[in-house]
C-alpha cells in the first residue's frame, strides 16, 4: 500500500512526514506490535505527544489513521454506524470504527474511557484471535485485515474507581508508556513548531521541567508539551516572556491564586539566571 | 475581510465599534493569540466585561463573532449541526460551531464548562495544530481557516470538583484573566452606559467597591457592573438612590435579611459622607 | 399602544382593571425599570400578590402578558418554540416567550428556578444590552422591541443548595421583595375577593396574621393570602367560621396532628375575642 | 345537567348511587368547595375510601368523574393530551384533565405527589382565580366552567422530604381530613359490600380496628378497610375465619415473620372471645 | 368455557395437566379468592413453586393464563399496549395485560416489584371494586369480566426500602405464602421431572434440606427445587452425584471458596450415610 | 445436523477445530448439560479460556455458536429483535437471541451481568422446563429446539453488591468454574498460539505464575494467558524477552510504577535463573 492522501474520518492524513523524535524503544514495540496484530495502549499524561507518536507511526507504516475522541455520550452507534432515513429509504451508513476495519486502517481511541461501557465492550472481539467487528443492528460479521490496528490512549493520572477499565479490556493490549520528553528533545520540538530560536526554548522548557516537579503538590498535572509551544508562539508575535508564560504555562493549569503568584516567581528566577 | 455586518447565529454583530476600556495588556495579549492562531479562555467573575472585551476584539480584528450559551444540556448536535427532516428528506443543518469554522469565525463558548462532556470534547482537534472539526454524523471533516479562532469564558469561583474542566482540556488554552474594572475606569463606564451623570456614577462604584470586599465574607460573588448600571438607569428614571441601590445591587444578590440590612447600612453612610 | 383584550398563550388577559392595593414604592419602580428595559426579579413568598402584581402592572402599562409556570422538565424548546410535523411539512411553531418577544410583551417566568439549566441560560442574551432571543434550531435571531420585558419569580424560602439560580443569572435582574399585606390592606383583599362582610375578612386576616408568627417554628410557610380568601369562601357558603379555618388554612399546610391542633386552639381563642 | 350515564376515560360512571355513610361534615364542605369553585385535597390513609366518597359526592352533584392514577412517569402530556400521527395527519388527542376541563367535570388526581414536577406545576392555573388550563403545545388556553372541580388525594403518612407537594402548591386546595370509620360504620361497609351477615363483620372489624392501633409499632400502616372486605369475602366462599384473616388481613400487609404470629395470636384472641 | 388449547402472549397453554402437588389450603384459598374475584399475591423464595401452583390452578379452573416477566424496565405500555406504524397508519395493538383483561384470562406479573413504578400503579383500578383497566392512550376503559384475575408473585427475601411495594399497592391483594415442599413432597417432584430413581432423588434432597438450614449463614438464599432438579438430570446422564450436587447445586449460588468447599463437605458426608 | 461453516451473528464458526486443552471434567459436564438441556453458566476471570472452551465445545457438539459481548445499554431488543422502517413497510429482524433460538444454536451471553436488568429477566423463560422465548413486541412465543442450549459467562471477581446476577436468574444454571490453566498446558498454549519455542512459552509462563500468585496484594487480577501470548507475539517479532513482558504482562495490568517495578525485578530474576 503506497502514501494515503486522502482526508479520512475524524482525522488528517497529510503526505509530509510528521515531526517526531523518539524517546525510547516506543517505535520498535509499536512495530513489533503492528507486525505481530496486537491492539496497543498508549499511557501517559496529558500534551505528552501520543498523538503525535501515532500520527508518525501511522505514516511510517504507511497506514490510514482514523482518530475518535472518546466522550461520556459517544454510543457503539456513533463508532461502528447507524441507519439514517434517506428520502424514502433507510440506509446505512459506517461510523469510523468500520470505516477503520473496512480499510485496514488503525484506529485510534482517544481518551477511550471517557466513552460509556457499551462502546468500549464492542472492540472486544476486535482485540482477540477472532479479530472481528459484529454489526448488531445489521445482523453482519467484518473480519479484519491484518492491517486493521487498534491503539487507545489512557491517562493513569485521570482514573479514578468509578471511571477506570475494566480488567477484562485492559488485559486485551500491549502497553506503551509516555511521558514529557528530556530537555534538550523537548527544546528542539518547541524551537521547531513555535518557529522560535533554541534559546528561547531552552528557557520555556526549564520553567516547564522545573513547574513539572511540583505535580502533587498543589499542581494537578504537568504543563504539557503544548502549552510550552503556545508560550513560544507568544513570545514570536511580540509577547515578552514573562508574561507568554504567565499567560500560555500558569493561568491555564490552576486557578490558585497563591499558587500563580508562585510559579510566576519561579519563572522569574529562572528566567534572570538566564 | 471587512466589517461584516449581518447579523449571525448566536449572537449580533453591528458596525459601531463597542465601548471598551482596556485595564492591562489583555488587547497586546489577543492580538498574538489571534496572530498564533491560539485558543483563548477568558477566566473572571459574574459581570466584569468579558463579553463585551470579546465584541470589542472581534470588531478590531474585523471578524464575526458566534456566541453560544453553554448549558447542561447543550449536545454536540446543537453545536455541531444534526439531519432535520424536511418534507420527506433529511437535511443537514449545521450548529453554530460549524458555521463559525466555515466562515472564519471567533467562536465564543460562554461558560463552556456548564456543557456536557461530549460538547468539550468535540472541540479538542479544534483546538491542536490539527485545526479541523469532524463532523461524525457526516463522515466528513473540515478544516479552520486562519481566522477561525476559538474562545471559551470560565469563572473560577463557580467550579467545583465535579463540574470542572478536565487538564486535558485546560491545556489547550492560553488564559487571560479578568476581575472588575478600576474604579475610574468603572465610573467611566457606568456613565456611557446608563447615561447619567459622573458624579452618580462615582458613588454607585463607591458603592460596588466597598460590597466587593465583602465577598467571601457573606456575599457568594461580588456586584457585577452590570447592577451597577442598573441602579444608574433607575435614578435616571427617576428613582431616589439609596432605593437604586437596594434594588439593583442588594436585593439580588443575597436573599439574607442581615446582610441585605448592613449592606444598606454601608450604602446609606457611604452615600452621604459622598 | 391600546387596550389589548385578546387571550394569549399561558395567560389569560380581561379589559377589566384587574385589583391591586400597593404597599410600597413597588409600582414607580416597575415603572422605572419598565422605561429602562431592565429585567425585574419579584421575590417573596407563596401567595403573597406576585402574581396579581405583575397582571395590574401589565394593565397599567398597557401591555401584554404571558405567563409560564416553570417546572423541571420545562425545556428550552418549550419556551422558544419548535418544529412539529404537519401533514408532510415540518412546520416552527412559536414558544410562549419567542411570542411575547415579538409582541414585545410582559414575558413571566413563574418559580424559574424550577426550570431546567439551559431553560435559564436561553433568558441571559435576552437580559444584558444586547436583548435578542436566539432561535438556534432556526438559526436565527429575534431582537426584542423596547416594549418586551422579562420579569422572573423566585421565592426565597424554597431555595437549597442544589436549587439555585446562578449569580451569573441573578445578577441579571433588579429585585421588587414581596410580603404579605398588612393587615387592613388584607382584609380589604379577602372583602372584595370573597365577597363577604369586612368584619368576617378582618377575623380571618387576624388569625392568619397571628399564624404567620409561628413560621419556623413548625410551620414550613405562612399561610397565604389565598387560603384566607379560599376560608372566607366557604363561610360564604354557609360553613362555620372555625370549620373554614381549619379547612382552608390549618389542614391544607400542615399534616402534624399536634401542631394543627395549636392552631386550632389559637383560632378558637382569636374568634372568641372577636 | 341531568344524570351521566357514559363510560368516561379514566373512570367508570354508573347510574347507581355509590353507597358512602357520612361520617362528619365532609358532604358540607364540599359541596361549600363546589360552590365556591375551590380545589379540594383528600388528605388519609390507603383505603380508608376516599375514592369512594369522591364517587358518591360526583353522584351526588351529577357531575362527570374523570380518574387519574398518577405515577412517577405521568407526564404533562398525559394529562393535557399531545399530538398523534394518524395516517398522514398528526391530531390533537385530549387528555383526561383536558376533558375534563371541557366538559366542567370533577377531574381526581389520586395519589398526585407520585407525578412528576411538571404535571403537578400544570394544574397551578387551574386553581386560582383565572381556572383555565393552558394547552402550551397547541398554543391555546381554555376556560374551565364553573362546575369544573380538581380534586387531588394525599397520604400525609407517605411523604418524605425528597417527595412532598410544595407548598406553593399545597396553598391552592382545601384540606378534608379522612380517617378509617368508626366500627359500627365499617361494620355496615363491610356487611353491604362483602354479603355477609353483620355478626363475622363485626369480629372482622374488630380485628382490624386492634391491629391498627400497632401502626408504628411495627406495622408501616393500619389495614384497610379493603383488606377488611376481602377477609369478609373469602369467609363467605367457604373459608374459616382465622384464615381468611391471615390470608388477606395479615399477610399482605408484613412479611416479617414474627410479627404475622403475634397478630395471628391476637386475631384468634378476638375471635375467641367471640 | 372449556379446555383453552392455544398459545398465549408471554406463556405456553397446554391440555395436559401441569403436576403439581398441594402442601397446605393454597387450592382452597385460591378458589375463594377466584370466587370472589379477589387479586392474589403469591409470597415465596426463588423457584419453590409458585409458577408451577399458577399453572395447575389456570388449568384447574379452565382460564387461559397469561404470564409477564416484569424487570426494571417494564413500561406500562410494554403491559396495556401501544401504537405501531405498520405501512401508512399507526395501529393499536393490545399489550400482555389488555390480551388478559378481554379474555378474562388469570394474568401473573411475575416479580412485580423489579417493574417501574407506573407499571404498577396502572393495575390499582383492576384491582379495586371498580376492576376496570384505561387505556389512556386511546381514551378508552375496559371492564374485566368476571373470570379475569390478577395474580403478582412477590420474594420477600429481595425486598429492600428502595424497592418495595407501596402499601397502597399490597393493600390490593390477599396473599398466599410458599416455601420449599416438604422432603417427601419434594423427592416426588424430583423423582418425576428429572425422570430419576426415587432414591437418588430423595438423596440429593437430603442435601438441598441440609443446605437450606445455612440461609443467612452465608447463603444469601436456600438452593432451589430447580436447582435439584437440574442436579438429578446431570446425574441421570451419567455424572457422579458429589459432581452433580456441586455443579448444579453449590456452584450457582456462591462465589466464596470456603462457602463451597464446606458445602461439598456436607455433601460427601450425607451421601456417605447414604 | 453436520458441521456448519457458514458465518453467524455475532460470532465466527470455522470447520477447523479449535484448539483446546481440557483440564477437569469440564467436557463431561458440558455434554450432560447439553444432554439434559440444562443452561450452563461459565465461572471464572478474565482470559482464562472460557471463550475457547465454548468454540471447542460447539464445534464438538456441531452447533452454531451465537456470542453476544453483554454491555450496560444492552436492550432487550437489541437481544430479541425490533422492528425496522424499510421503505415504507415497518419489517422485523431477528436479534442474535432470536436466531440463537429458530437455529437450535448454543447463545451466549458474555459477562451478563453487565447487562440491563431487563435484559436478563428476559432469559428466564427459556431457562426453566418451558424453553421457550417471548416475543412481546410481535405478541409471539416460540419454543427452543432441544439443540438450543443458553450459556453465560459470569467473573466473580468483579461482582459487587449493586452489579450482580440475582438468585432467581443464578438459580437457573449449573455452573462450570474456569481457572489458569497448569503451566504445562498453559506453555503448550503459548507456544501454539504465539508460534515460539517451547522454552521462551516456558519461562514466559513461569513469570505469570508467579504474578499470579500476587492477586490481592497489589494487583485486581492475574495477567491472563491472552497476555502471556502478547508477550510471546512480541518476541517473535524481535523484541527482547523482559521488554516483552513490561510491555505485555506488565504495564497494561497495573498504573502503580512501585508495583511495576517489583514485578520487572520478579521478571527479571525469573529470567535470570533461566
């Protein structure tokens, strides 16, 4: 199968190769995984660059990618189709799960926990030996090329009892985990999409590494990846740095006041050490 | 582009240029998130000039403004668009949503984190440098042109743990943060708006200052400018000001016997040292 | 504008003056905020002249009036209208406040904290400066003439936690506080209503003057004027006075045997001392 | 109007008079009630024929009976009427209220706290001064005529604070009080309605009258004088005494074993006792 | 009317007479309450016969029977019926309990409580004097002849506050009570549906007696003659006893290990002593 | 009835014969069940074989296999059938169960319990001696051939209080219980299935024993052989063996980065002693 370059459901498909610089052994595995048809998972926070890994491995293997963002109301109709009254007739018509098997595609599942239990029960025959995707409403079987991969992503830091997965779909992928890149990989992908000068980077990423470390200590999350790029893209059109972090890095991630005024005084040393 | 002068979904668009008094850089601030095609929330209280701040830089940016009133049960389909039958066919019609990525639009989702989870979500890819909509219904996905610019408004002292914004949505925005205007700028703006006289104008925002400081202390949320303009234009109908004040700025704010008592206590004295 | 001597939806409109006594300076300050198209909030008990109120007023101002009780499942297609299959067309079909929009009506939403959240949030374009209605499954918008005027009810007594209006929704209103009559204003109302002599009117006003003391002291509420009017009814109707009582004032609001009883007692003693 | 003699939707109407014996003034005050075209709320115990005196009081005053049993899912179009698709047309079909609102019936609303919010707020109108009954989905109001009259039934031992009439609308009705009858009375009750001879009614009564004063001391509520019958009646099919007792006296209404003995004991006690 | 022979909504009518083997006065109780045409609740454990009973008396007293599985999501239409769109035109067609009530059939509402709480108030006025049933939905009613018959089963072992009866509702019925049949009755049944030796089934009963004696010992409810049942059938094809007795007899009726290691102990035991 | 190699609802059915080691008596018991038409109820957790012991059986016994994924939104319809608009006409299809039923199929249903509650009741007809399935929305009964034979799948780990089979439906099943297979057979398994040598499936399934054993302490359930067969996959396609399993046995099973550590160690100590 040669480049894709058609636009396919729920996500871009581009010719040019995307930017990304790997990290550990996550292309391998994801390899081996693809040639071997097992289902992965990609864990990690938020803005760590999953997507981006998937959209790279996608046009490496030179397969369609079609990415769902899983919500609370997304239902197996919304994933795998639906009649709709045309005129006088009822067709139907493939959600993007089908559309994905149909293809050969990988599918991609954002946040897939979020979605409600119906949906993520429905992938399950997907991800055994039978790999294959009933259509209830249909009364059909599609059996899936050996192309067809199935990738989740799953926030460990989110999961809380009520809202996890179950065992029995955990246990039905291989595991690969994320997290935000060193220092000098993460300066290069600022510089890189700001279109700033590594400097500048350099500065943003060390705040952001440094703010990483107070996690848990009032901090939910770790400023990602792509809020460090938004500080960036501030500073180029003329925001002067202090203030691109404040705006892009701090007020985005707590509304602690006292907890603002710190991180803006962290951010303010490092940025005098220079 | 020029003015646009039609009226729109969801909100209205005129040619006059909307009264608007900037208080720090936040114009400096919009311009580069505009500039670096950034997603934008504006976080502040009940009432202190977010919406009119966004009408004003709509009209500077010269680009049209869809508002949408979010609401607990606001769906994707309402913001999206959804099949309509008409006569014996099914039409598509897009929601708001849709319609400002297909003209260019700022789109402004007013207290987007009253909405269900699956109107959050549908607006991620929006939202990355992806910059493109699906539309699963459709199987279709389109992409944001350059001045298509999203915008979201949050009110930190209304969240709690189970209604807030997930990190993974948070981090998608850069933050502009707004509270009430300085008094001299607030007097300024009550005087245009009610049409009265600045020395009116003056106290009632002596007034507001002072039950302000209360918050916390009694009072859920101090008085809006809004109510402050409010008692302006009934003393400029005719109603004597302390009168003005209990029933544009005490009576609906807090149902409390006591509080409403020492809050025109407050008044009454401030009024007449006035 | 004229006389308007048609019915319309949700309420019904006479020719006839409708009776009002004012206690206060509620009246020029409906006025007021009448000629400064401000959004009015009548807040007060169950039964104490909300109601008659705002139909006097609507009569004075020479405008019309709908009405809607409020409920929970009271949606926003309720209030604004719908599409609804006619033969082989779909055909909109006003709701009661796009109609009083049109008309540029008295709009009357009755106990709005009973209705739905997004019920609440379609009235905030209509209550700030900019004053339109979005249509959004239309997708359209309705700019309400200077005569429209939105008036809310809210009775603090029933309001918790959970069952409030948000500041952001009450800091969009003035506030008119209603209270039961006084005593010889009451009386005057029980007279013309039920018909009957001033002396019986003035018997029943006093115990339920008295009854009105114990509220929280057992009683959820003090008995409406309405009830003392329902009790003059029946004595007219050849039912002994403290039977009445019992009948439409004590059993009606209260199920404990213990605390009916008291009440009993009470009125026995007041009538006695008649 | 003369007699009705039609079947009714939601009740039976018969031209025979419903046998009821007055036990205090409840045929004078409601008849008061119809004359002074107020609501009336039936306020007692299961079964202890509130439903029956309703019958012999529209018997009585030649009125149409319409019958609602409410419930958790009646909704306001259940009781209003809604459109239906018939063929190609939708039709308007009444509901029971709407019906009888038309045809100036006693429209009864049994155990109306089990509806929902919203169709108990839809028959606010209906009980004050206006009566009329707003048909919001056809945009029309109609006029009740003066012999309409809404009744509604209420168990105050039932009520909870999550399921209670508000008092906003507890306010529109007067309370008659009903309670199981005196012995010699239901003595009669069951006699006529089982067909059996006066003396096995008595020892019945007897029973029943000793078994409710356990109420709260274990037992949820008093047996009704229903349970009375159906004893009455299984004695008159053949069965013995103290079996028809337990069968349908003691059993329906615990499950709990101890306590079935000891009223068994007491029941064989009585009977003993002759 | 004679032998009905036909099938019937919701349960299988056959000429052979069900065997059933009475316990106590059950017949005789329910032939007076068919007599007086009295609403019947049967009261009993998981599978001990109440079903069975049911069958035997609709054959016994000629009347077609018509049984309703109720579960939580039962709607009143699922019982009464609705309107279907069948080609052009929207026909009526009769639920389970209509089909009952025209054909003064016995209708069993089997585990009444689990149904919605409309389902179960829409049987009150079929089970008062009245015995008539609305169709609300058409605006009709419908008298139940005299042979009709309401019978509900109801486990009081299941019952929680949540999920209940409303004694409003119990109030309706008299009530027989079941429990398992006693050991020889027991192995009778056994010997005769497994199509076993009476010695084999008189020794797994042995076991299921012993078992029982356990309930709220850990067993949250006694093994059922079902359960026994199955147990001889293994046996019957070729299965030894002790694997039998834990297949079908332990097995399904607990999770916890140590519960079932010491119930096969039991087991071992009696089926040494022979 | 020969062997069936067409494709079914909702599961594949190949003429190959699917692998399966037995380990008890399992097959003997299924077969007496499937002799005495008795319903079976798979216990055991997840990934454990349960899935491939009832293709094993179904192709030994040649019959259909119909398999449906249980989910918390399954409706009865979705199991039974509905009826559909083609064209013009409404037509009805069978669902899975349906087929299941008119086939004389096996039907299971996997992890019923997550099943809506009427889901499950509607199964209990077809589980007791009348074997027959109601179609209420048709006002159909048809009857199961002696082939039919239901089977569910039930994990007892995961049963809470709120989520679990009641006893009426538990008491209609005889029960085989599933665990981990014996590392022999289970390395057999791994090496069949993953294609690898013997010795790799060896110490692969060494580690998972001894993860096994720490169930309870830290881990919700043992890594199922599906998992072990990952890891396998993974090495097959070059990856190293202790990277294989962190990222097949590991990772996917646990968030807890102390608990993954430990078991890395474990692993790597395993792997060490060879």
């Amino acid at each position: 199968m040669g480049a894709v370059v058609e636009w396919k459901i729920g996500d871009v498909w581009t010719q040019k190769e995307p930017f990304y610089l790997p990290v550990g052994e996550e292309i391998q595995l994801f390899e081996a995984a693809a040639a071997g048809r097992l289902p992965v998972m990609l864990k990690g926070p938020t803005g760590c660059g999953k997507t981006r890994f998937l959209e790279y491995m996608a046009y490496r293997l030179r397969r369609p990618l079609v990415t769902v963002a899983c919500h609370e109301d997304l239902t197996t109709a919304d994933l795998v189709g639906r009649y709709l009254l045309k005129g006088e007739e009822t067709v139907w018509v493939d959600g993007p799960l089908t559309t994905a098997v149909k293809r050969g595609a990988i599918c991609y599942l954002d946040e897939v926990v979020e979605a409600r239990k119906d949906t993520i029960v429905v992938i399950h025959p997907l991800t055994d030996d039978r790999r294959f995707l009933p259509l209830e409403k249909k009364g059909e079987v599609i059996k899936a090329p050996d192309t067809f991969m199935l990738v989740i992503s799953y926030n460990p830091g989110y999961q809380t009892i009520l809202k996890d997965l179950k065992q029995s779909t955990k246990q039905r992928f291989v595991a690969l985990e994320f997290d935000f890149p060193p220092a000098d990989y993460e300066t290069e992908i600022v510089r890189r999409e700001a279109g700033i000068n590594s400097d500048v980077a350099a500065k943003l990423v060390k705040v952001a590494g440094k703010m990483r470390t107070l996690k848990n200590r009032g901090l939910e999350e770790g400023v990602s990846t792509r809020l460090v790029i938004y500080a960036a893209t501030l500073v180029k059109h003329g925001i002067e740095m202090l203030e691109a972090i404040k705006t892009a890095m701090i007020k985005p991630i707590t509304d602690d006041q006292v907890i603002q005024k710190s991180l803006e005084e962290i951010a303010a040393t490092l940025l005098a050490e220079g």
